[in-house]
C-alpha cells in the first residue's frame, strides 16, 4: 500500500531563518569564548547551505574552568547553604521565564534540530512546568529519623547534595532532557556543568541565561559548548566533577559509564530505546492508530521513548495496520518554521543516509514496505513516515534503534507470544499496551520490562512519575521525587544520647 504523504517545503525567506545566532559560553557567571576562540557553525538541516547559529568550540581547558566554577560555588557559594526555599523561589521564576521565553526558544530548536515549530513550543511548556514542579518539592526535601534505636540512641539520615553534576546531553529535546536534569540536580543543593550537543546548544545557552537574569548564583549552572570528546568526557574524568549523567548513544554511555567506574563517580545514563506496542485483539483500534502513529513517527522517529516496534494481534492487524497508515499520511512534514507542519527534517544528512541504509537493509532481509520508505521534498533530510510488515525479530530493522520514522510490524496469535517479542530486544525504556480489559493490560505490562509504560495511551509524560530504562537503555531515574536521590548523598548520623 502507498500512501501520498503531505509535504510542505521549507521557506528560503521567512525572516527567522535569516541571520546567523551567535552564543557564548556560560562560565561562572559570564558569557564567554572558547579560550582558543574557535568556533562551530550549524546549518539549517531543513533549509540546506543556511547557517543558523554559531557556538564556541570548547575545549579541555574549557570544561576545566567551567568546573572549576561549579566547584566553587558548590564549595564556597550560597547555594547549598541557601534554604531551600530560597531555592525553590528562584527555579520557579526560572520556569516562569522559559514560559515567558517559548516563541524564542522553540524558534531555536526549530531551526537547530529541524524539529516541528509547534511541536517545540509543547516542549517549551513542558519544560516551564518541569522547572515549576522541581522548584515546588526542592522545599520539602526531607531525611529520615529512627527513634527505636534504644533509649540512649537516636538514627538521623541526612540527604545532602551530591556535589557537581556533569550533564551530556543530546540533540533531539536540548531544552526538555535538560530541564528533566538540571532542576533536580541544581534542587538537590547541587552545582552544574552541561554540554550540549554541538548541533543544538542555542537553547541550552538561552535557558542559562534566563536562569541567570532570574537569579541563580555565579558558577551554579554553567554551558560549556563543543564536541563530546573533547569536552563531555572531560566531565566523566575529572576528580571535581561528583556526578555525571548522560543521555545518548549506547556506545557513547559504554564510554562515560566506564570512565565513571574507573573515577568511582555517580553515573546516569539514558540509552534509548526500541519501544513495543503492543495491541490485543480487544482494543479500541482507533484510539490505539493515533497514539501508534504518534508514538512511531513523532519528532521524525528521533525519541528514546519511540515506539518503533508494532506488535500486533493476528486478528485485528490489517484493520489497525490500515488506520495506522491513514494516519501517518496525514502527518504533514516540512518546513519547520510552518505552523501546520507536524514534523520536521532528520538532524543532519548523515543521519538522514543511515535512516535510508536501515530502510534498504531491512528490504534486502525480506521484510516488505508497507508505506514510505522514501525521501520527502528535493533537498532537506526529510524522510517518509515508514511501515514495514513481514519483520523477523532477527533483522536489524528490529533490533537496532534506527531512530528515524521507521515503524516495525510484527503479528502474534498468543499473548505469551506478544510479551515474549516485547522483550525480545537488549533495551528497556519503554512500552505500551493497547486492550480494553485492564487486568489485561496490567498483566502484560508488569512483564514487559522497560521503565516507562502506558496501558491504552503512548508518549504522555508529567513531571511527577519517574523516568528511565531497564536493561541496556541506562542506568538510574530522572523526574519525579525519586530524580532528587541521583543526585543527592544520603548520611547517617548515630548520636548517643547521654542522661
Ligand atoms: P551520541 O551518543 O554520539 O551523542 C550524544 C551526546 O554525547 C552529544 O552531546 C555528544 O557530543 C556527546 N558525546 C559524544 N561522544 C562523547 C564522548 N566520548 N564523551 C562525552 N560525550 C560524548 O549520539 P549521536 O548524536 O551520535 O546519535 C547516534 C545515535 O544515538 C542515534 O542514532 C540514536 O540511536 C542514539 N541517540 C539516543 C538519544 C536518546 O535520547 N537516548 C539521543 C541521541 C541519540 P558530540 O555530538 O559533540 O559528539
């Protein structure tokens, strides 16, 4: 089956496109630099040959002066001492300025990531109420007492903060991965040092930037910009830096996990994924289409919590098979910067080309296109909402995270058959299950292992409940009152009370 995908063509004149974004550093307060005033350019990958913003190619040095900043205020600053109150007024203005800031700050992301211009201003929302509900429990951080010690003794377990916080962070939601992090570290009493992806550091720059016109001290948060190599790992090394957390690639967290175990440091890591959904043959088929279209092609594919794996009752999988299609045809891709568009371009061309490798390789393995499966519009990495049917658990196309709109179909006849495919993969992020009987849908999603699940629903997220992955997708849980614990030491104090 084909379907004919709606495409608009990104502007070549719209203003906004127009005129190169020239960032600095945040290091201690101050906008600066790179030290060797290098610089790294981003082109546009909607609108080819279009440079967009230019950020400063940080280096070692770099990432050793911004953690000396962060050292610094962690060991000498206000913050940790602040009450957490104190604390908590200041994240919440923060949230109130990235609310006040979206238009900017989703234009940003639009034009670096390529992504969906309204999609980004969801995001940017989000990413204020992260901020606002992190402000809210960071003045309630609380400890533990034991008072059946026996009579002369009394159990306090102080939480105190971990320290400095190294924060990697990827390309695809630069402002939403990092306000899942930086408010829960910052919270706990901590100070931080973040890199994001050279291809997208505007937002991060900007949001530290408000943050520091909304009050939070020198050297609390600081951006160091530049390539992952030369200034990430940096953070996984280094004896000042007390904790790292990373968000990427599995072969890149193998990397900053084992420098964190040679260095014995806190480490976080969030891997990605190739999520399942599952749908019994009781489902309701029409809600289930849309949260399977959504959750399959969303952001282009370019999601650790995508569901990119289709595992479907025999019964019912033309039908749904039909409406899934229906509905990724109606997807509008294109032009970012256009309000209608839904989703956007692929990172970068490379990216782009191995998307395409995933998509040829998975033909040559024999399973067959059922729609897309090609390029959209004539320049730009723009690719097709993708269907494959006839997938065989040992093909790459369902197994590696392709991270592309590229949508896995897989058919069972037995429910055990369905939990089995569901886990039939090294990752573990997330899951959903489709059934309009819950002790069905509750059965099966306790034996999925995978840490964020949906039972009838796909993608939704509030800033309450944790997140994180099972197996390879990481280590470790953001979000939530659990995301305080990743970054927080806990102590124990026995004091023995005399008459
Ligand atoms: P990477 O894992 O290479 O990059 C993620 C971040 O890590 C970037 O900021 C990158 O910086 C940095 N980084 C790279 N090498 C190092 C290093 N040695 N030490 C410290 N930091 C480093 O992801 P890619 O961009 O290469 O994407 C590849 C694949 O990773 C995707 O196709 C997708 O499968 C997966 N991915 C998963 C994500 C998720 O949300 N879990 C997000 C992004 C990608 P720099 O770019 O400068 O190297």
């Amino acid at each position: 089956m084909t379907a004919h995908y709606r495409f608009i063509a990104p502007r070549l004149d719209d203003p906004r496109l127009l005129g190169d974004r020239r960032y600095s550093m945040l290091i201690g307060g101050a906008s600066v630099p790179a030290l060797s005033g290098e610089t790294i350019t981003r082109e546009s990958p909607a609108h080819p040959g279009h440079i967009v913003s230019t950020i400063p190619k940080g280096s070692r040095a770099d990432a050793e002066r911004a953690i000396a900043a962060a050292r610094a205020a962690f060991d000498s600053g206000p913050w940790p001492r602040m009450t957490g109150a104190e604390r908590s007024r200041i994240m919440y203005r923060i949230g109130e300025s990235i609310e006040a800031n979206i238009e900017e700050l989703a234009t940003i992301e639009a034009l670096e990531v390529g992504k969906a211009i309204s999609q980004a201003r969801g995001e940017m929302g989000y990413s204020a109420e992260l901020w606002r509900y992190a402000a809210g429990q960071a003045r309630g951080l609380e400890g533990e007492t034991y008072n059946d010690l026996g009579t002369n003794t009394l159990g306090l377990v102080l939480r105190e903060p971990a320290g400095v916080v190294g924060i990697i962070t990827p390309w695809n939601f630069p402002l939403l991965i990092g306000s899942e992090r930086i408010p829960w570290a910052i919270g706990a009493g901590c100070t931080v040092v973040i890199k994001p992806s050279e291809f997208t550091s505007g937002s991060t720059i900007r949001m530290a930037e408000l943050a520091r016109e909304a009050g939070l001290p020198d050297g609390v948060l600081n951006v160091v910009t530049g390539y992952g190599a030369d200034v990430g790992q940096v953070f996984a090394e280094h004896p000042d830096v007390d904790a790292v957390n990373f968000t990427g690639s599995q072969r890149v967290g193998r990397v900053i996990g084992s420098l964190a175990g040679q260095n014995i440091k806190r480490v976080g890591l969030e891997l990605g994924g190739k999520g399942p959904q599952v749908v019994f043959s009781d489902a309701d088929l029409d809600a289930a289409a849309a949260k399977i279209s959504g959750g399959a092609f969303h952001c282009s594919g370019q999601a650790c919590i995508a569901g990119s794996r289709l595992i479907v009752a025999d019964s019912i999988a033309d039908k749904l098979l039909e409406k899934v299609e229906a509905l990724a045809a109606k997807i509008v891709t294109g032009d970012p910067l256009n309000d209608a568009s839904n989703v956007g371009a692929l990172i970068h061309h490379a990216h782009f080309e191995k998307v395409a490798g995933y998509v040829e390789e998975g033909k040559a393995d024999g399973a067959t296109i059922y729609s897309g499966g090609t390029r959209l519009g004539e320049a730009g990495a723009f690719f097709a909402p993708t269907i494959f049917t006839g997938v065989k658990p040992e093909m790459s196309i369902a197994r590696d995270e392709i991270f592309g709109p590229v949508l896995s179909t897989f058919r069972f006849s037995d429910p055990e058959e369905a939990i089995a495919l569901a886990n039939d993969t090294p990752f573990g992020l997330s899951a959903c299950v489709w059934t309009n009987n819950l002790s069905t849908g509750l059965q099966a999603i306790r034996r999925i292992k995978a840490g964020r699940t949906w039972i009838n629903g796909m993608g939704d997220g509030t800033p309450q409940m944790p997140i994180g992955g099972y197996k390879q997708s990481g280590i470790g849980r953001e979000l939530g009152r659990h995301g305080f614990d990743e970054y927080s030491e806990l102590k124990n104090i026995h004091v023995t009370l005399t008459r």
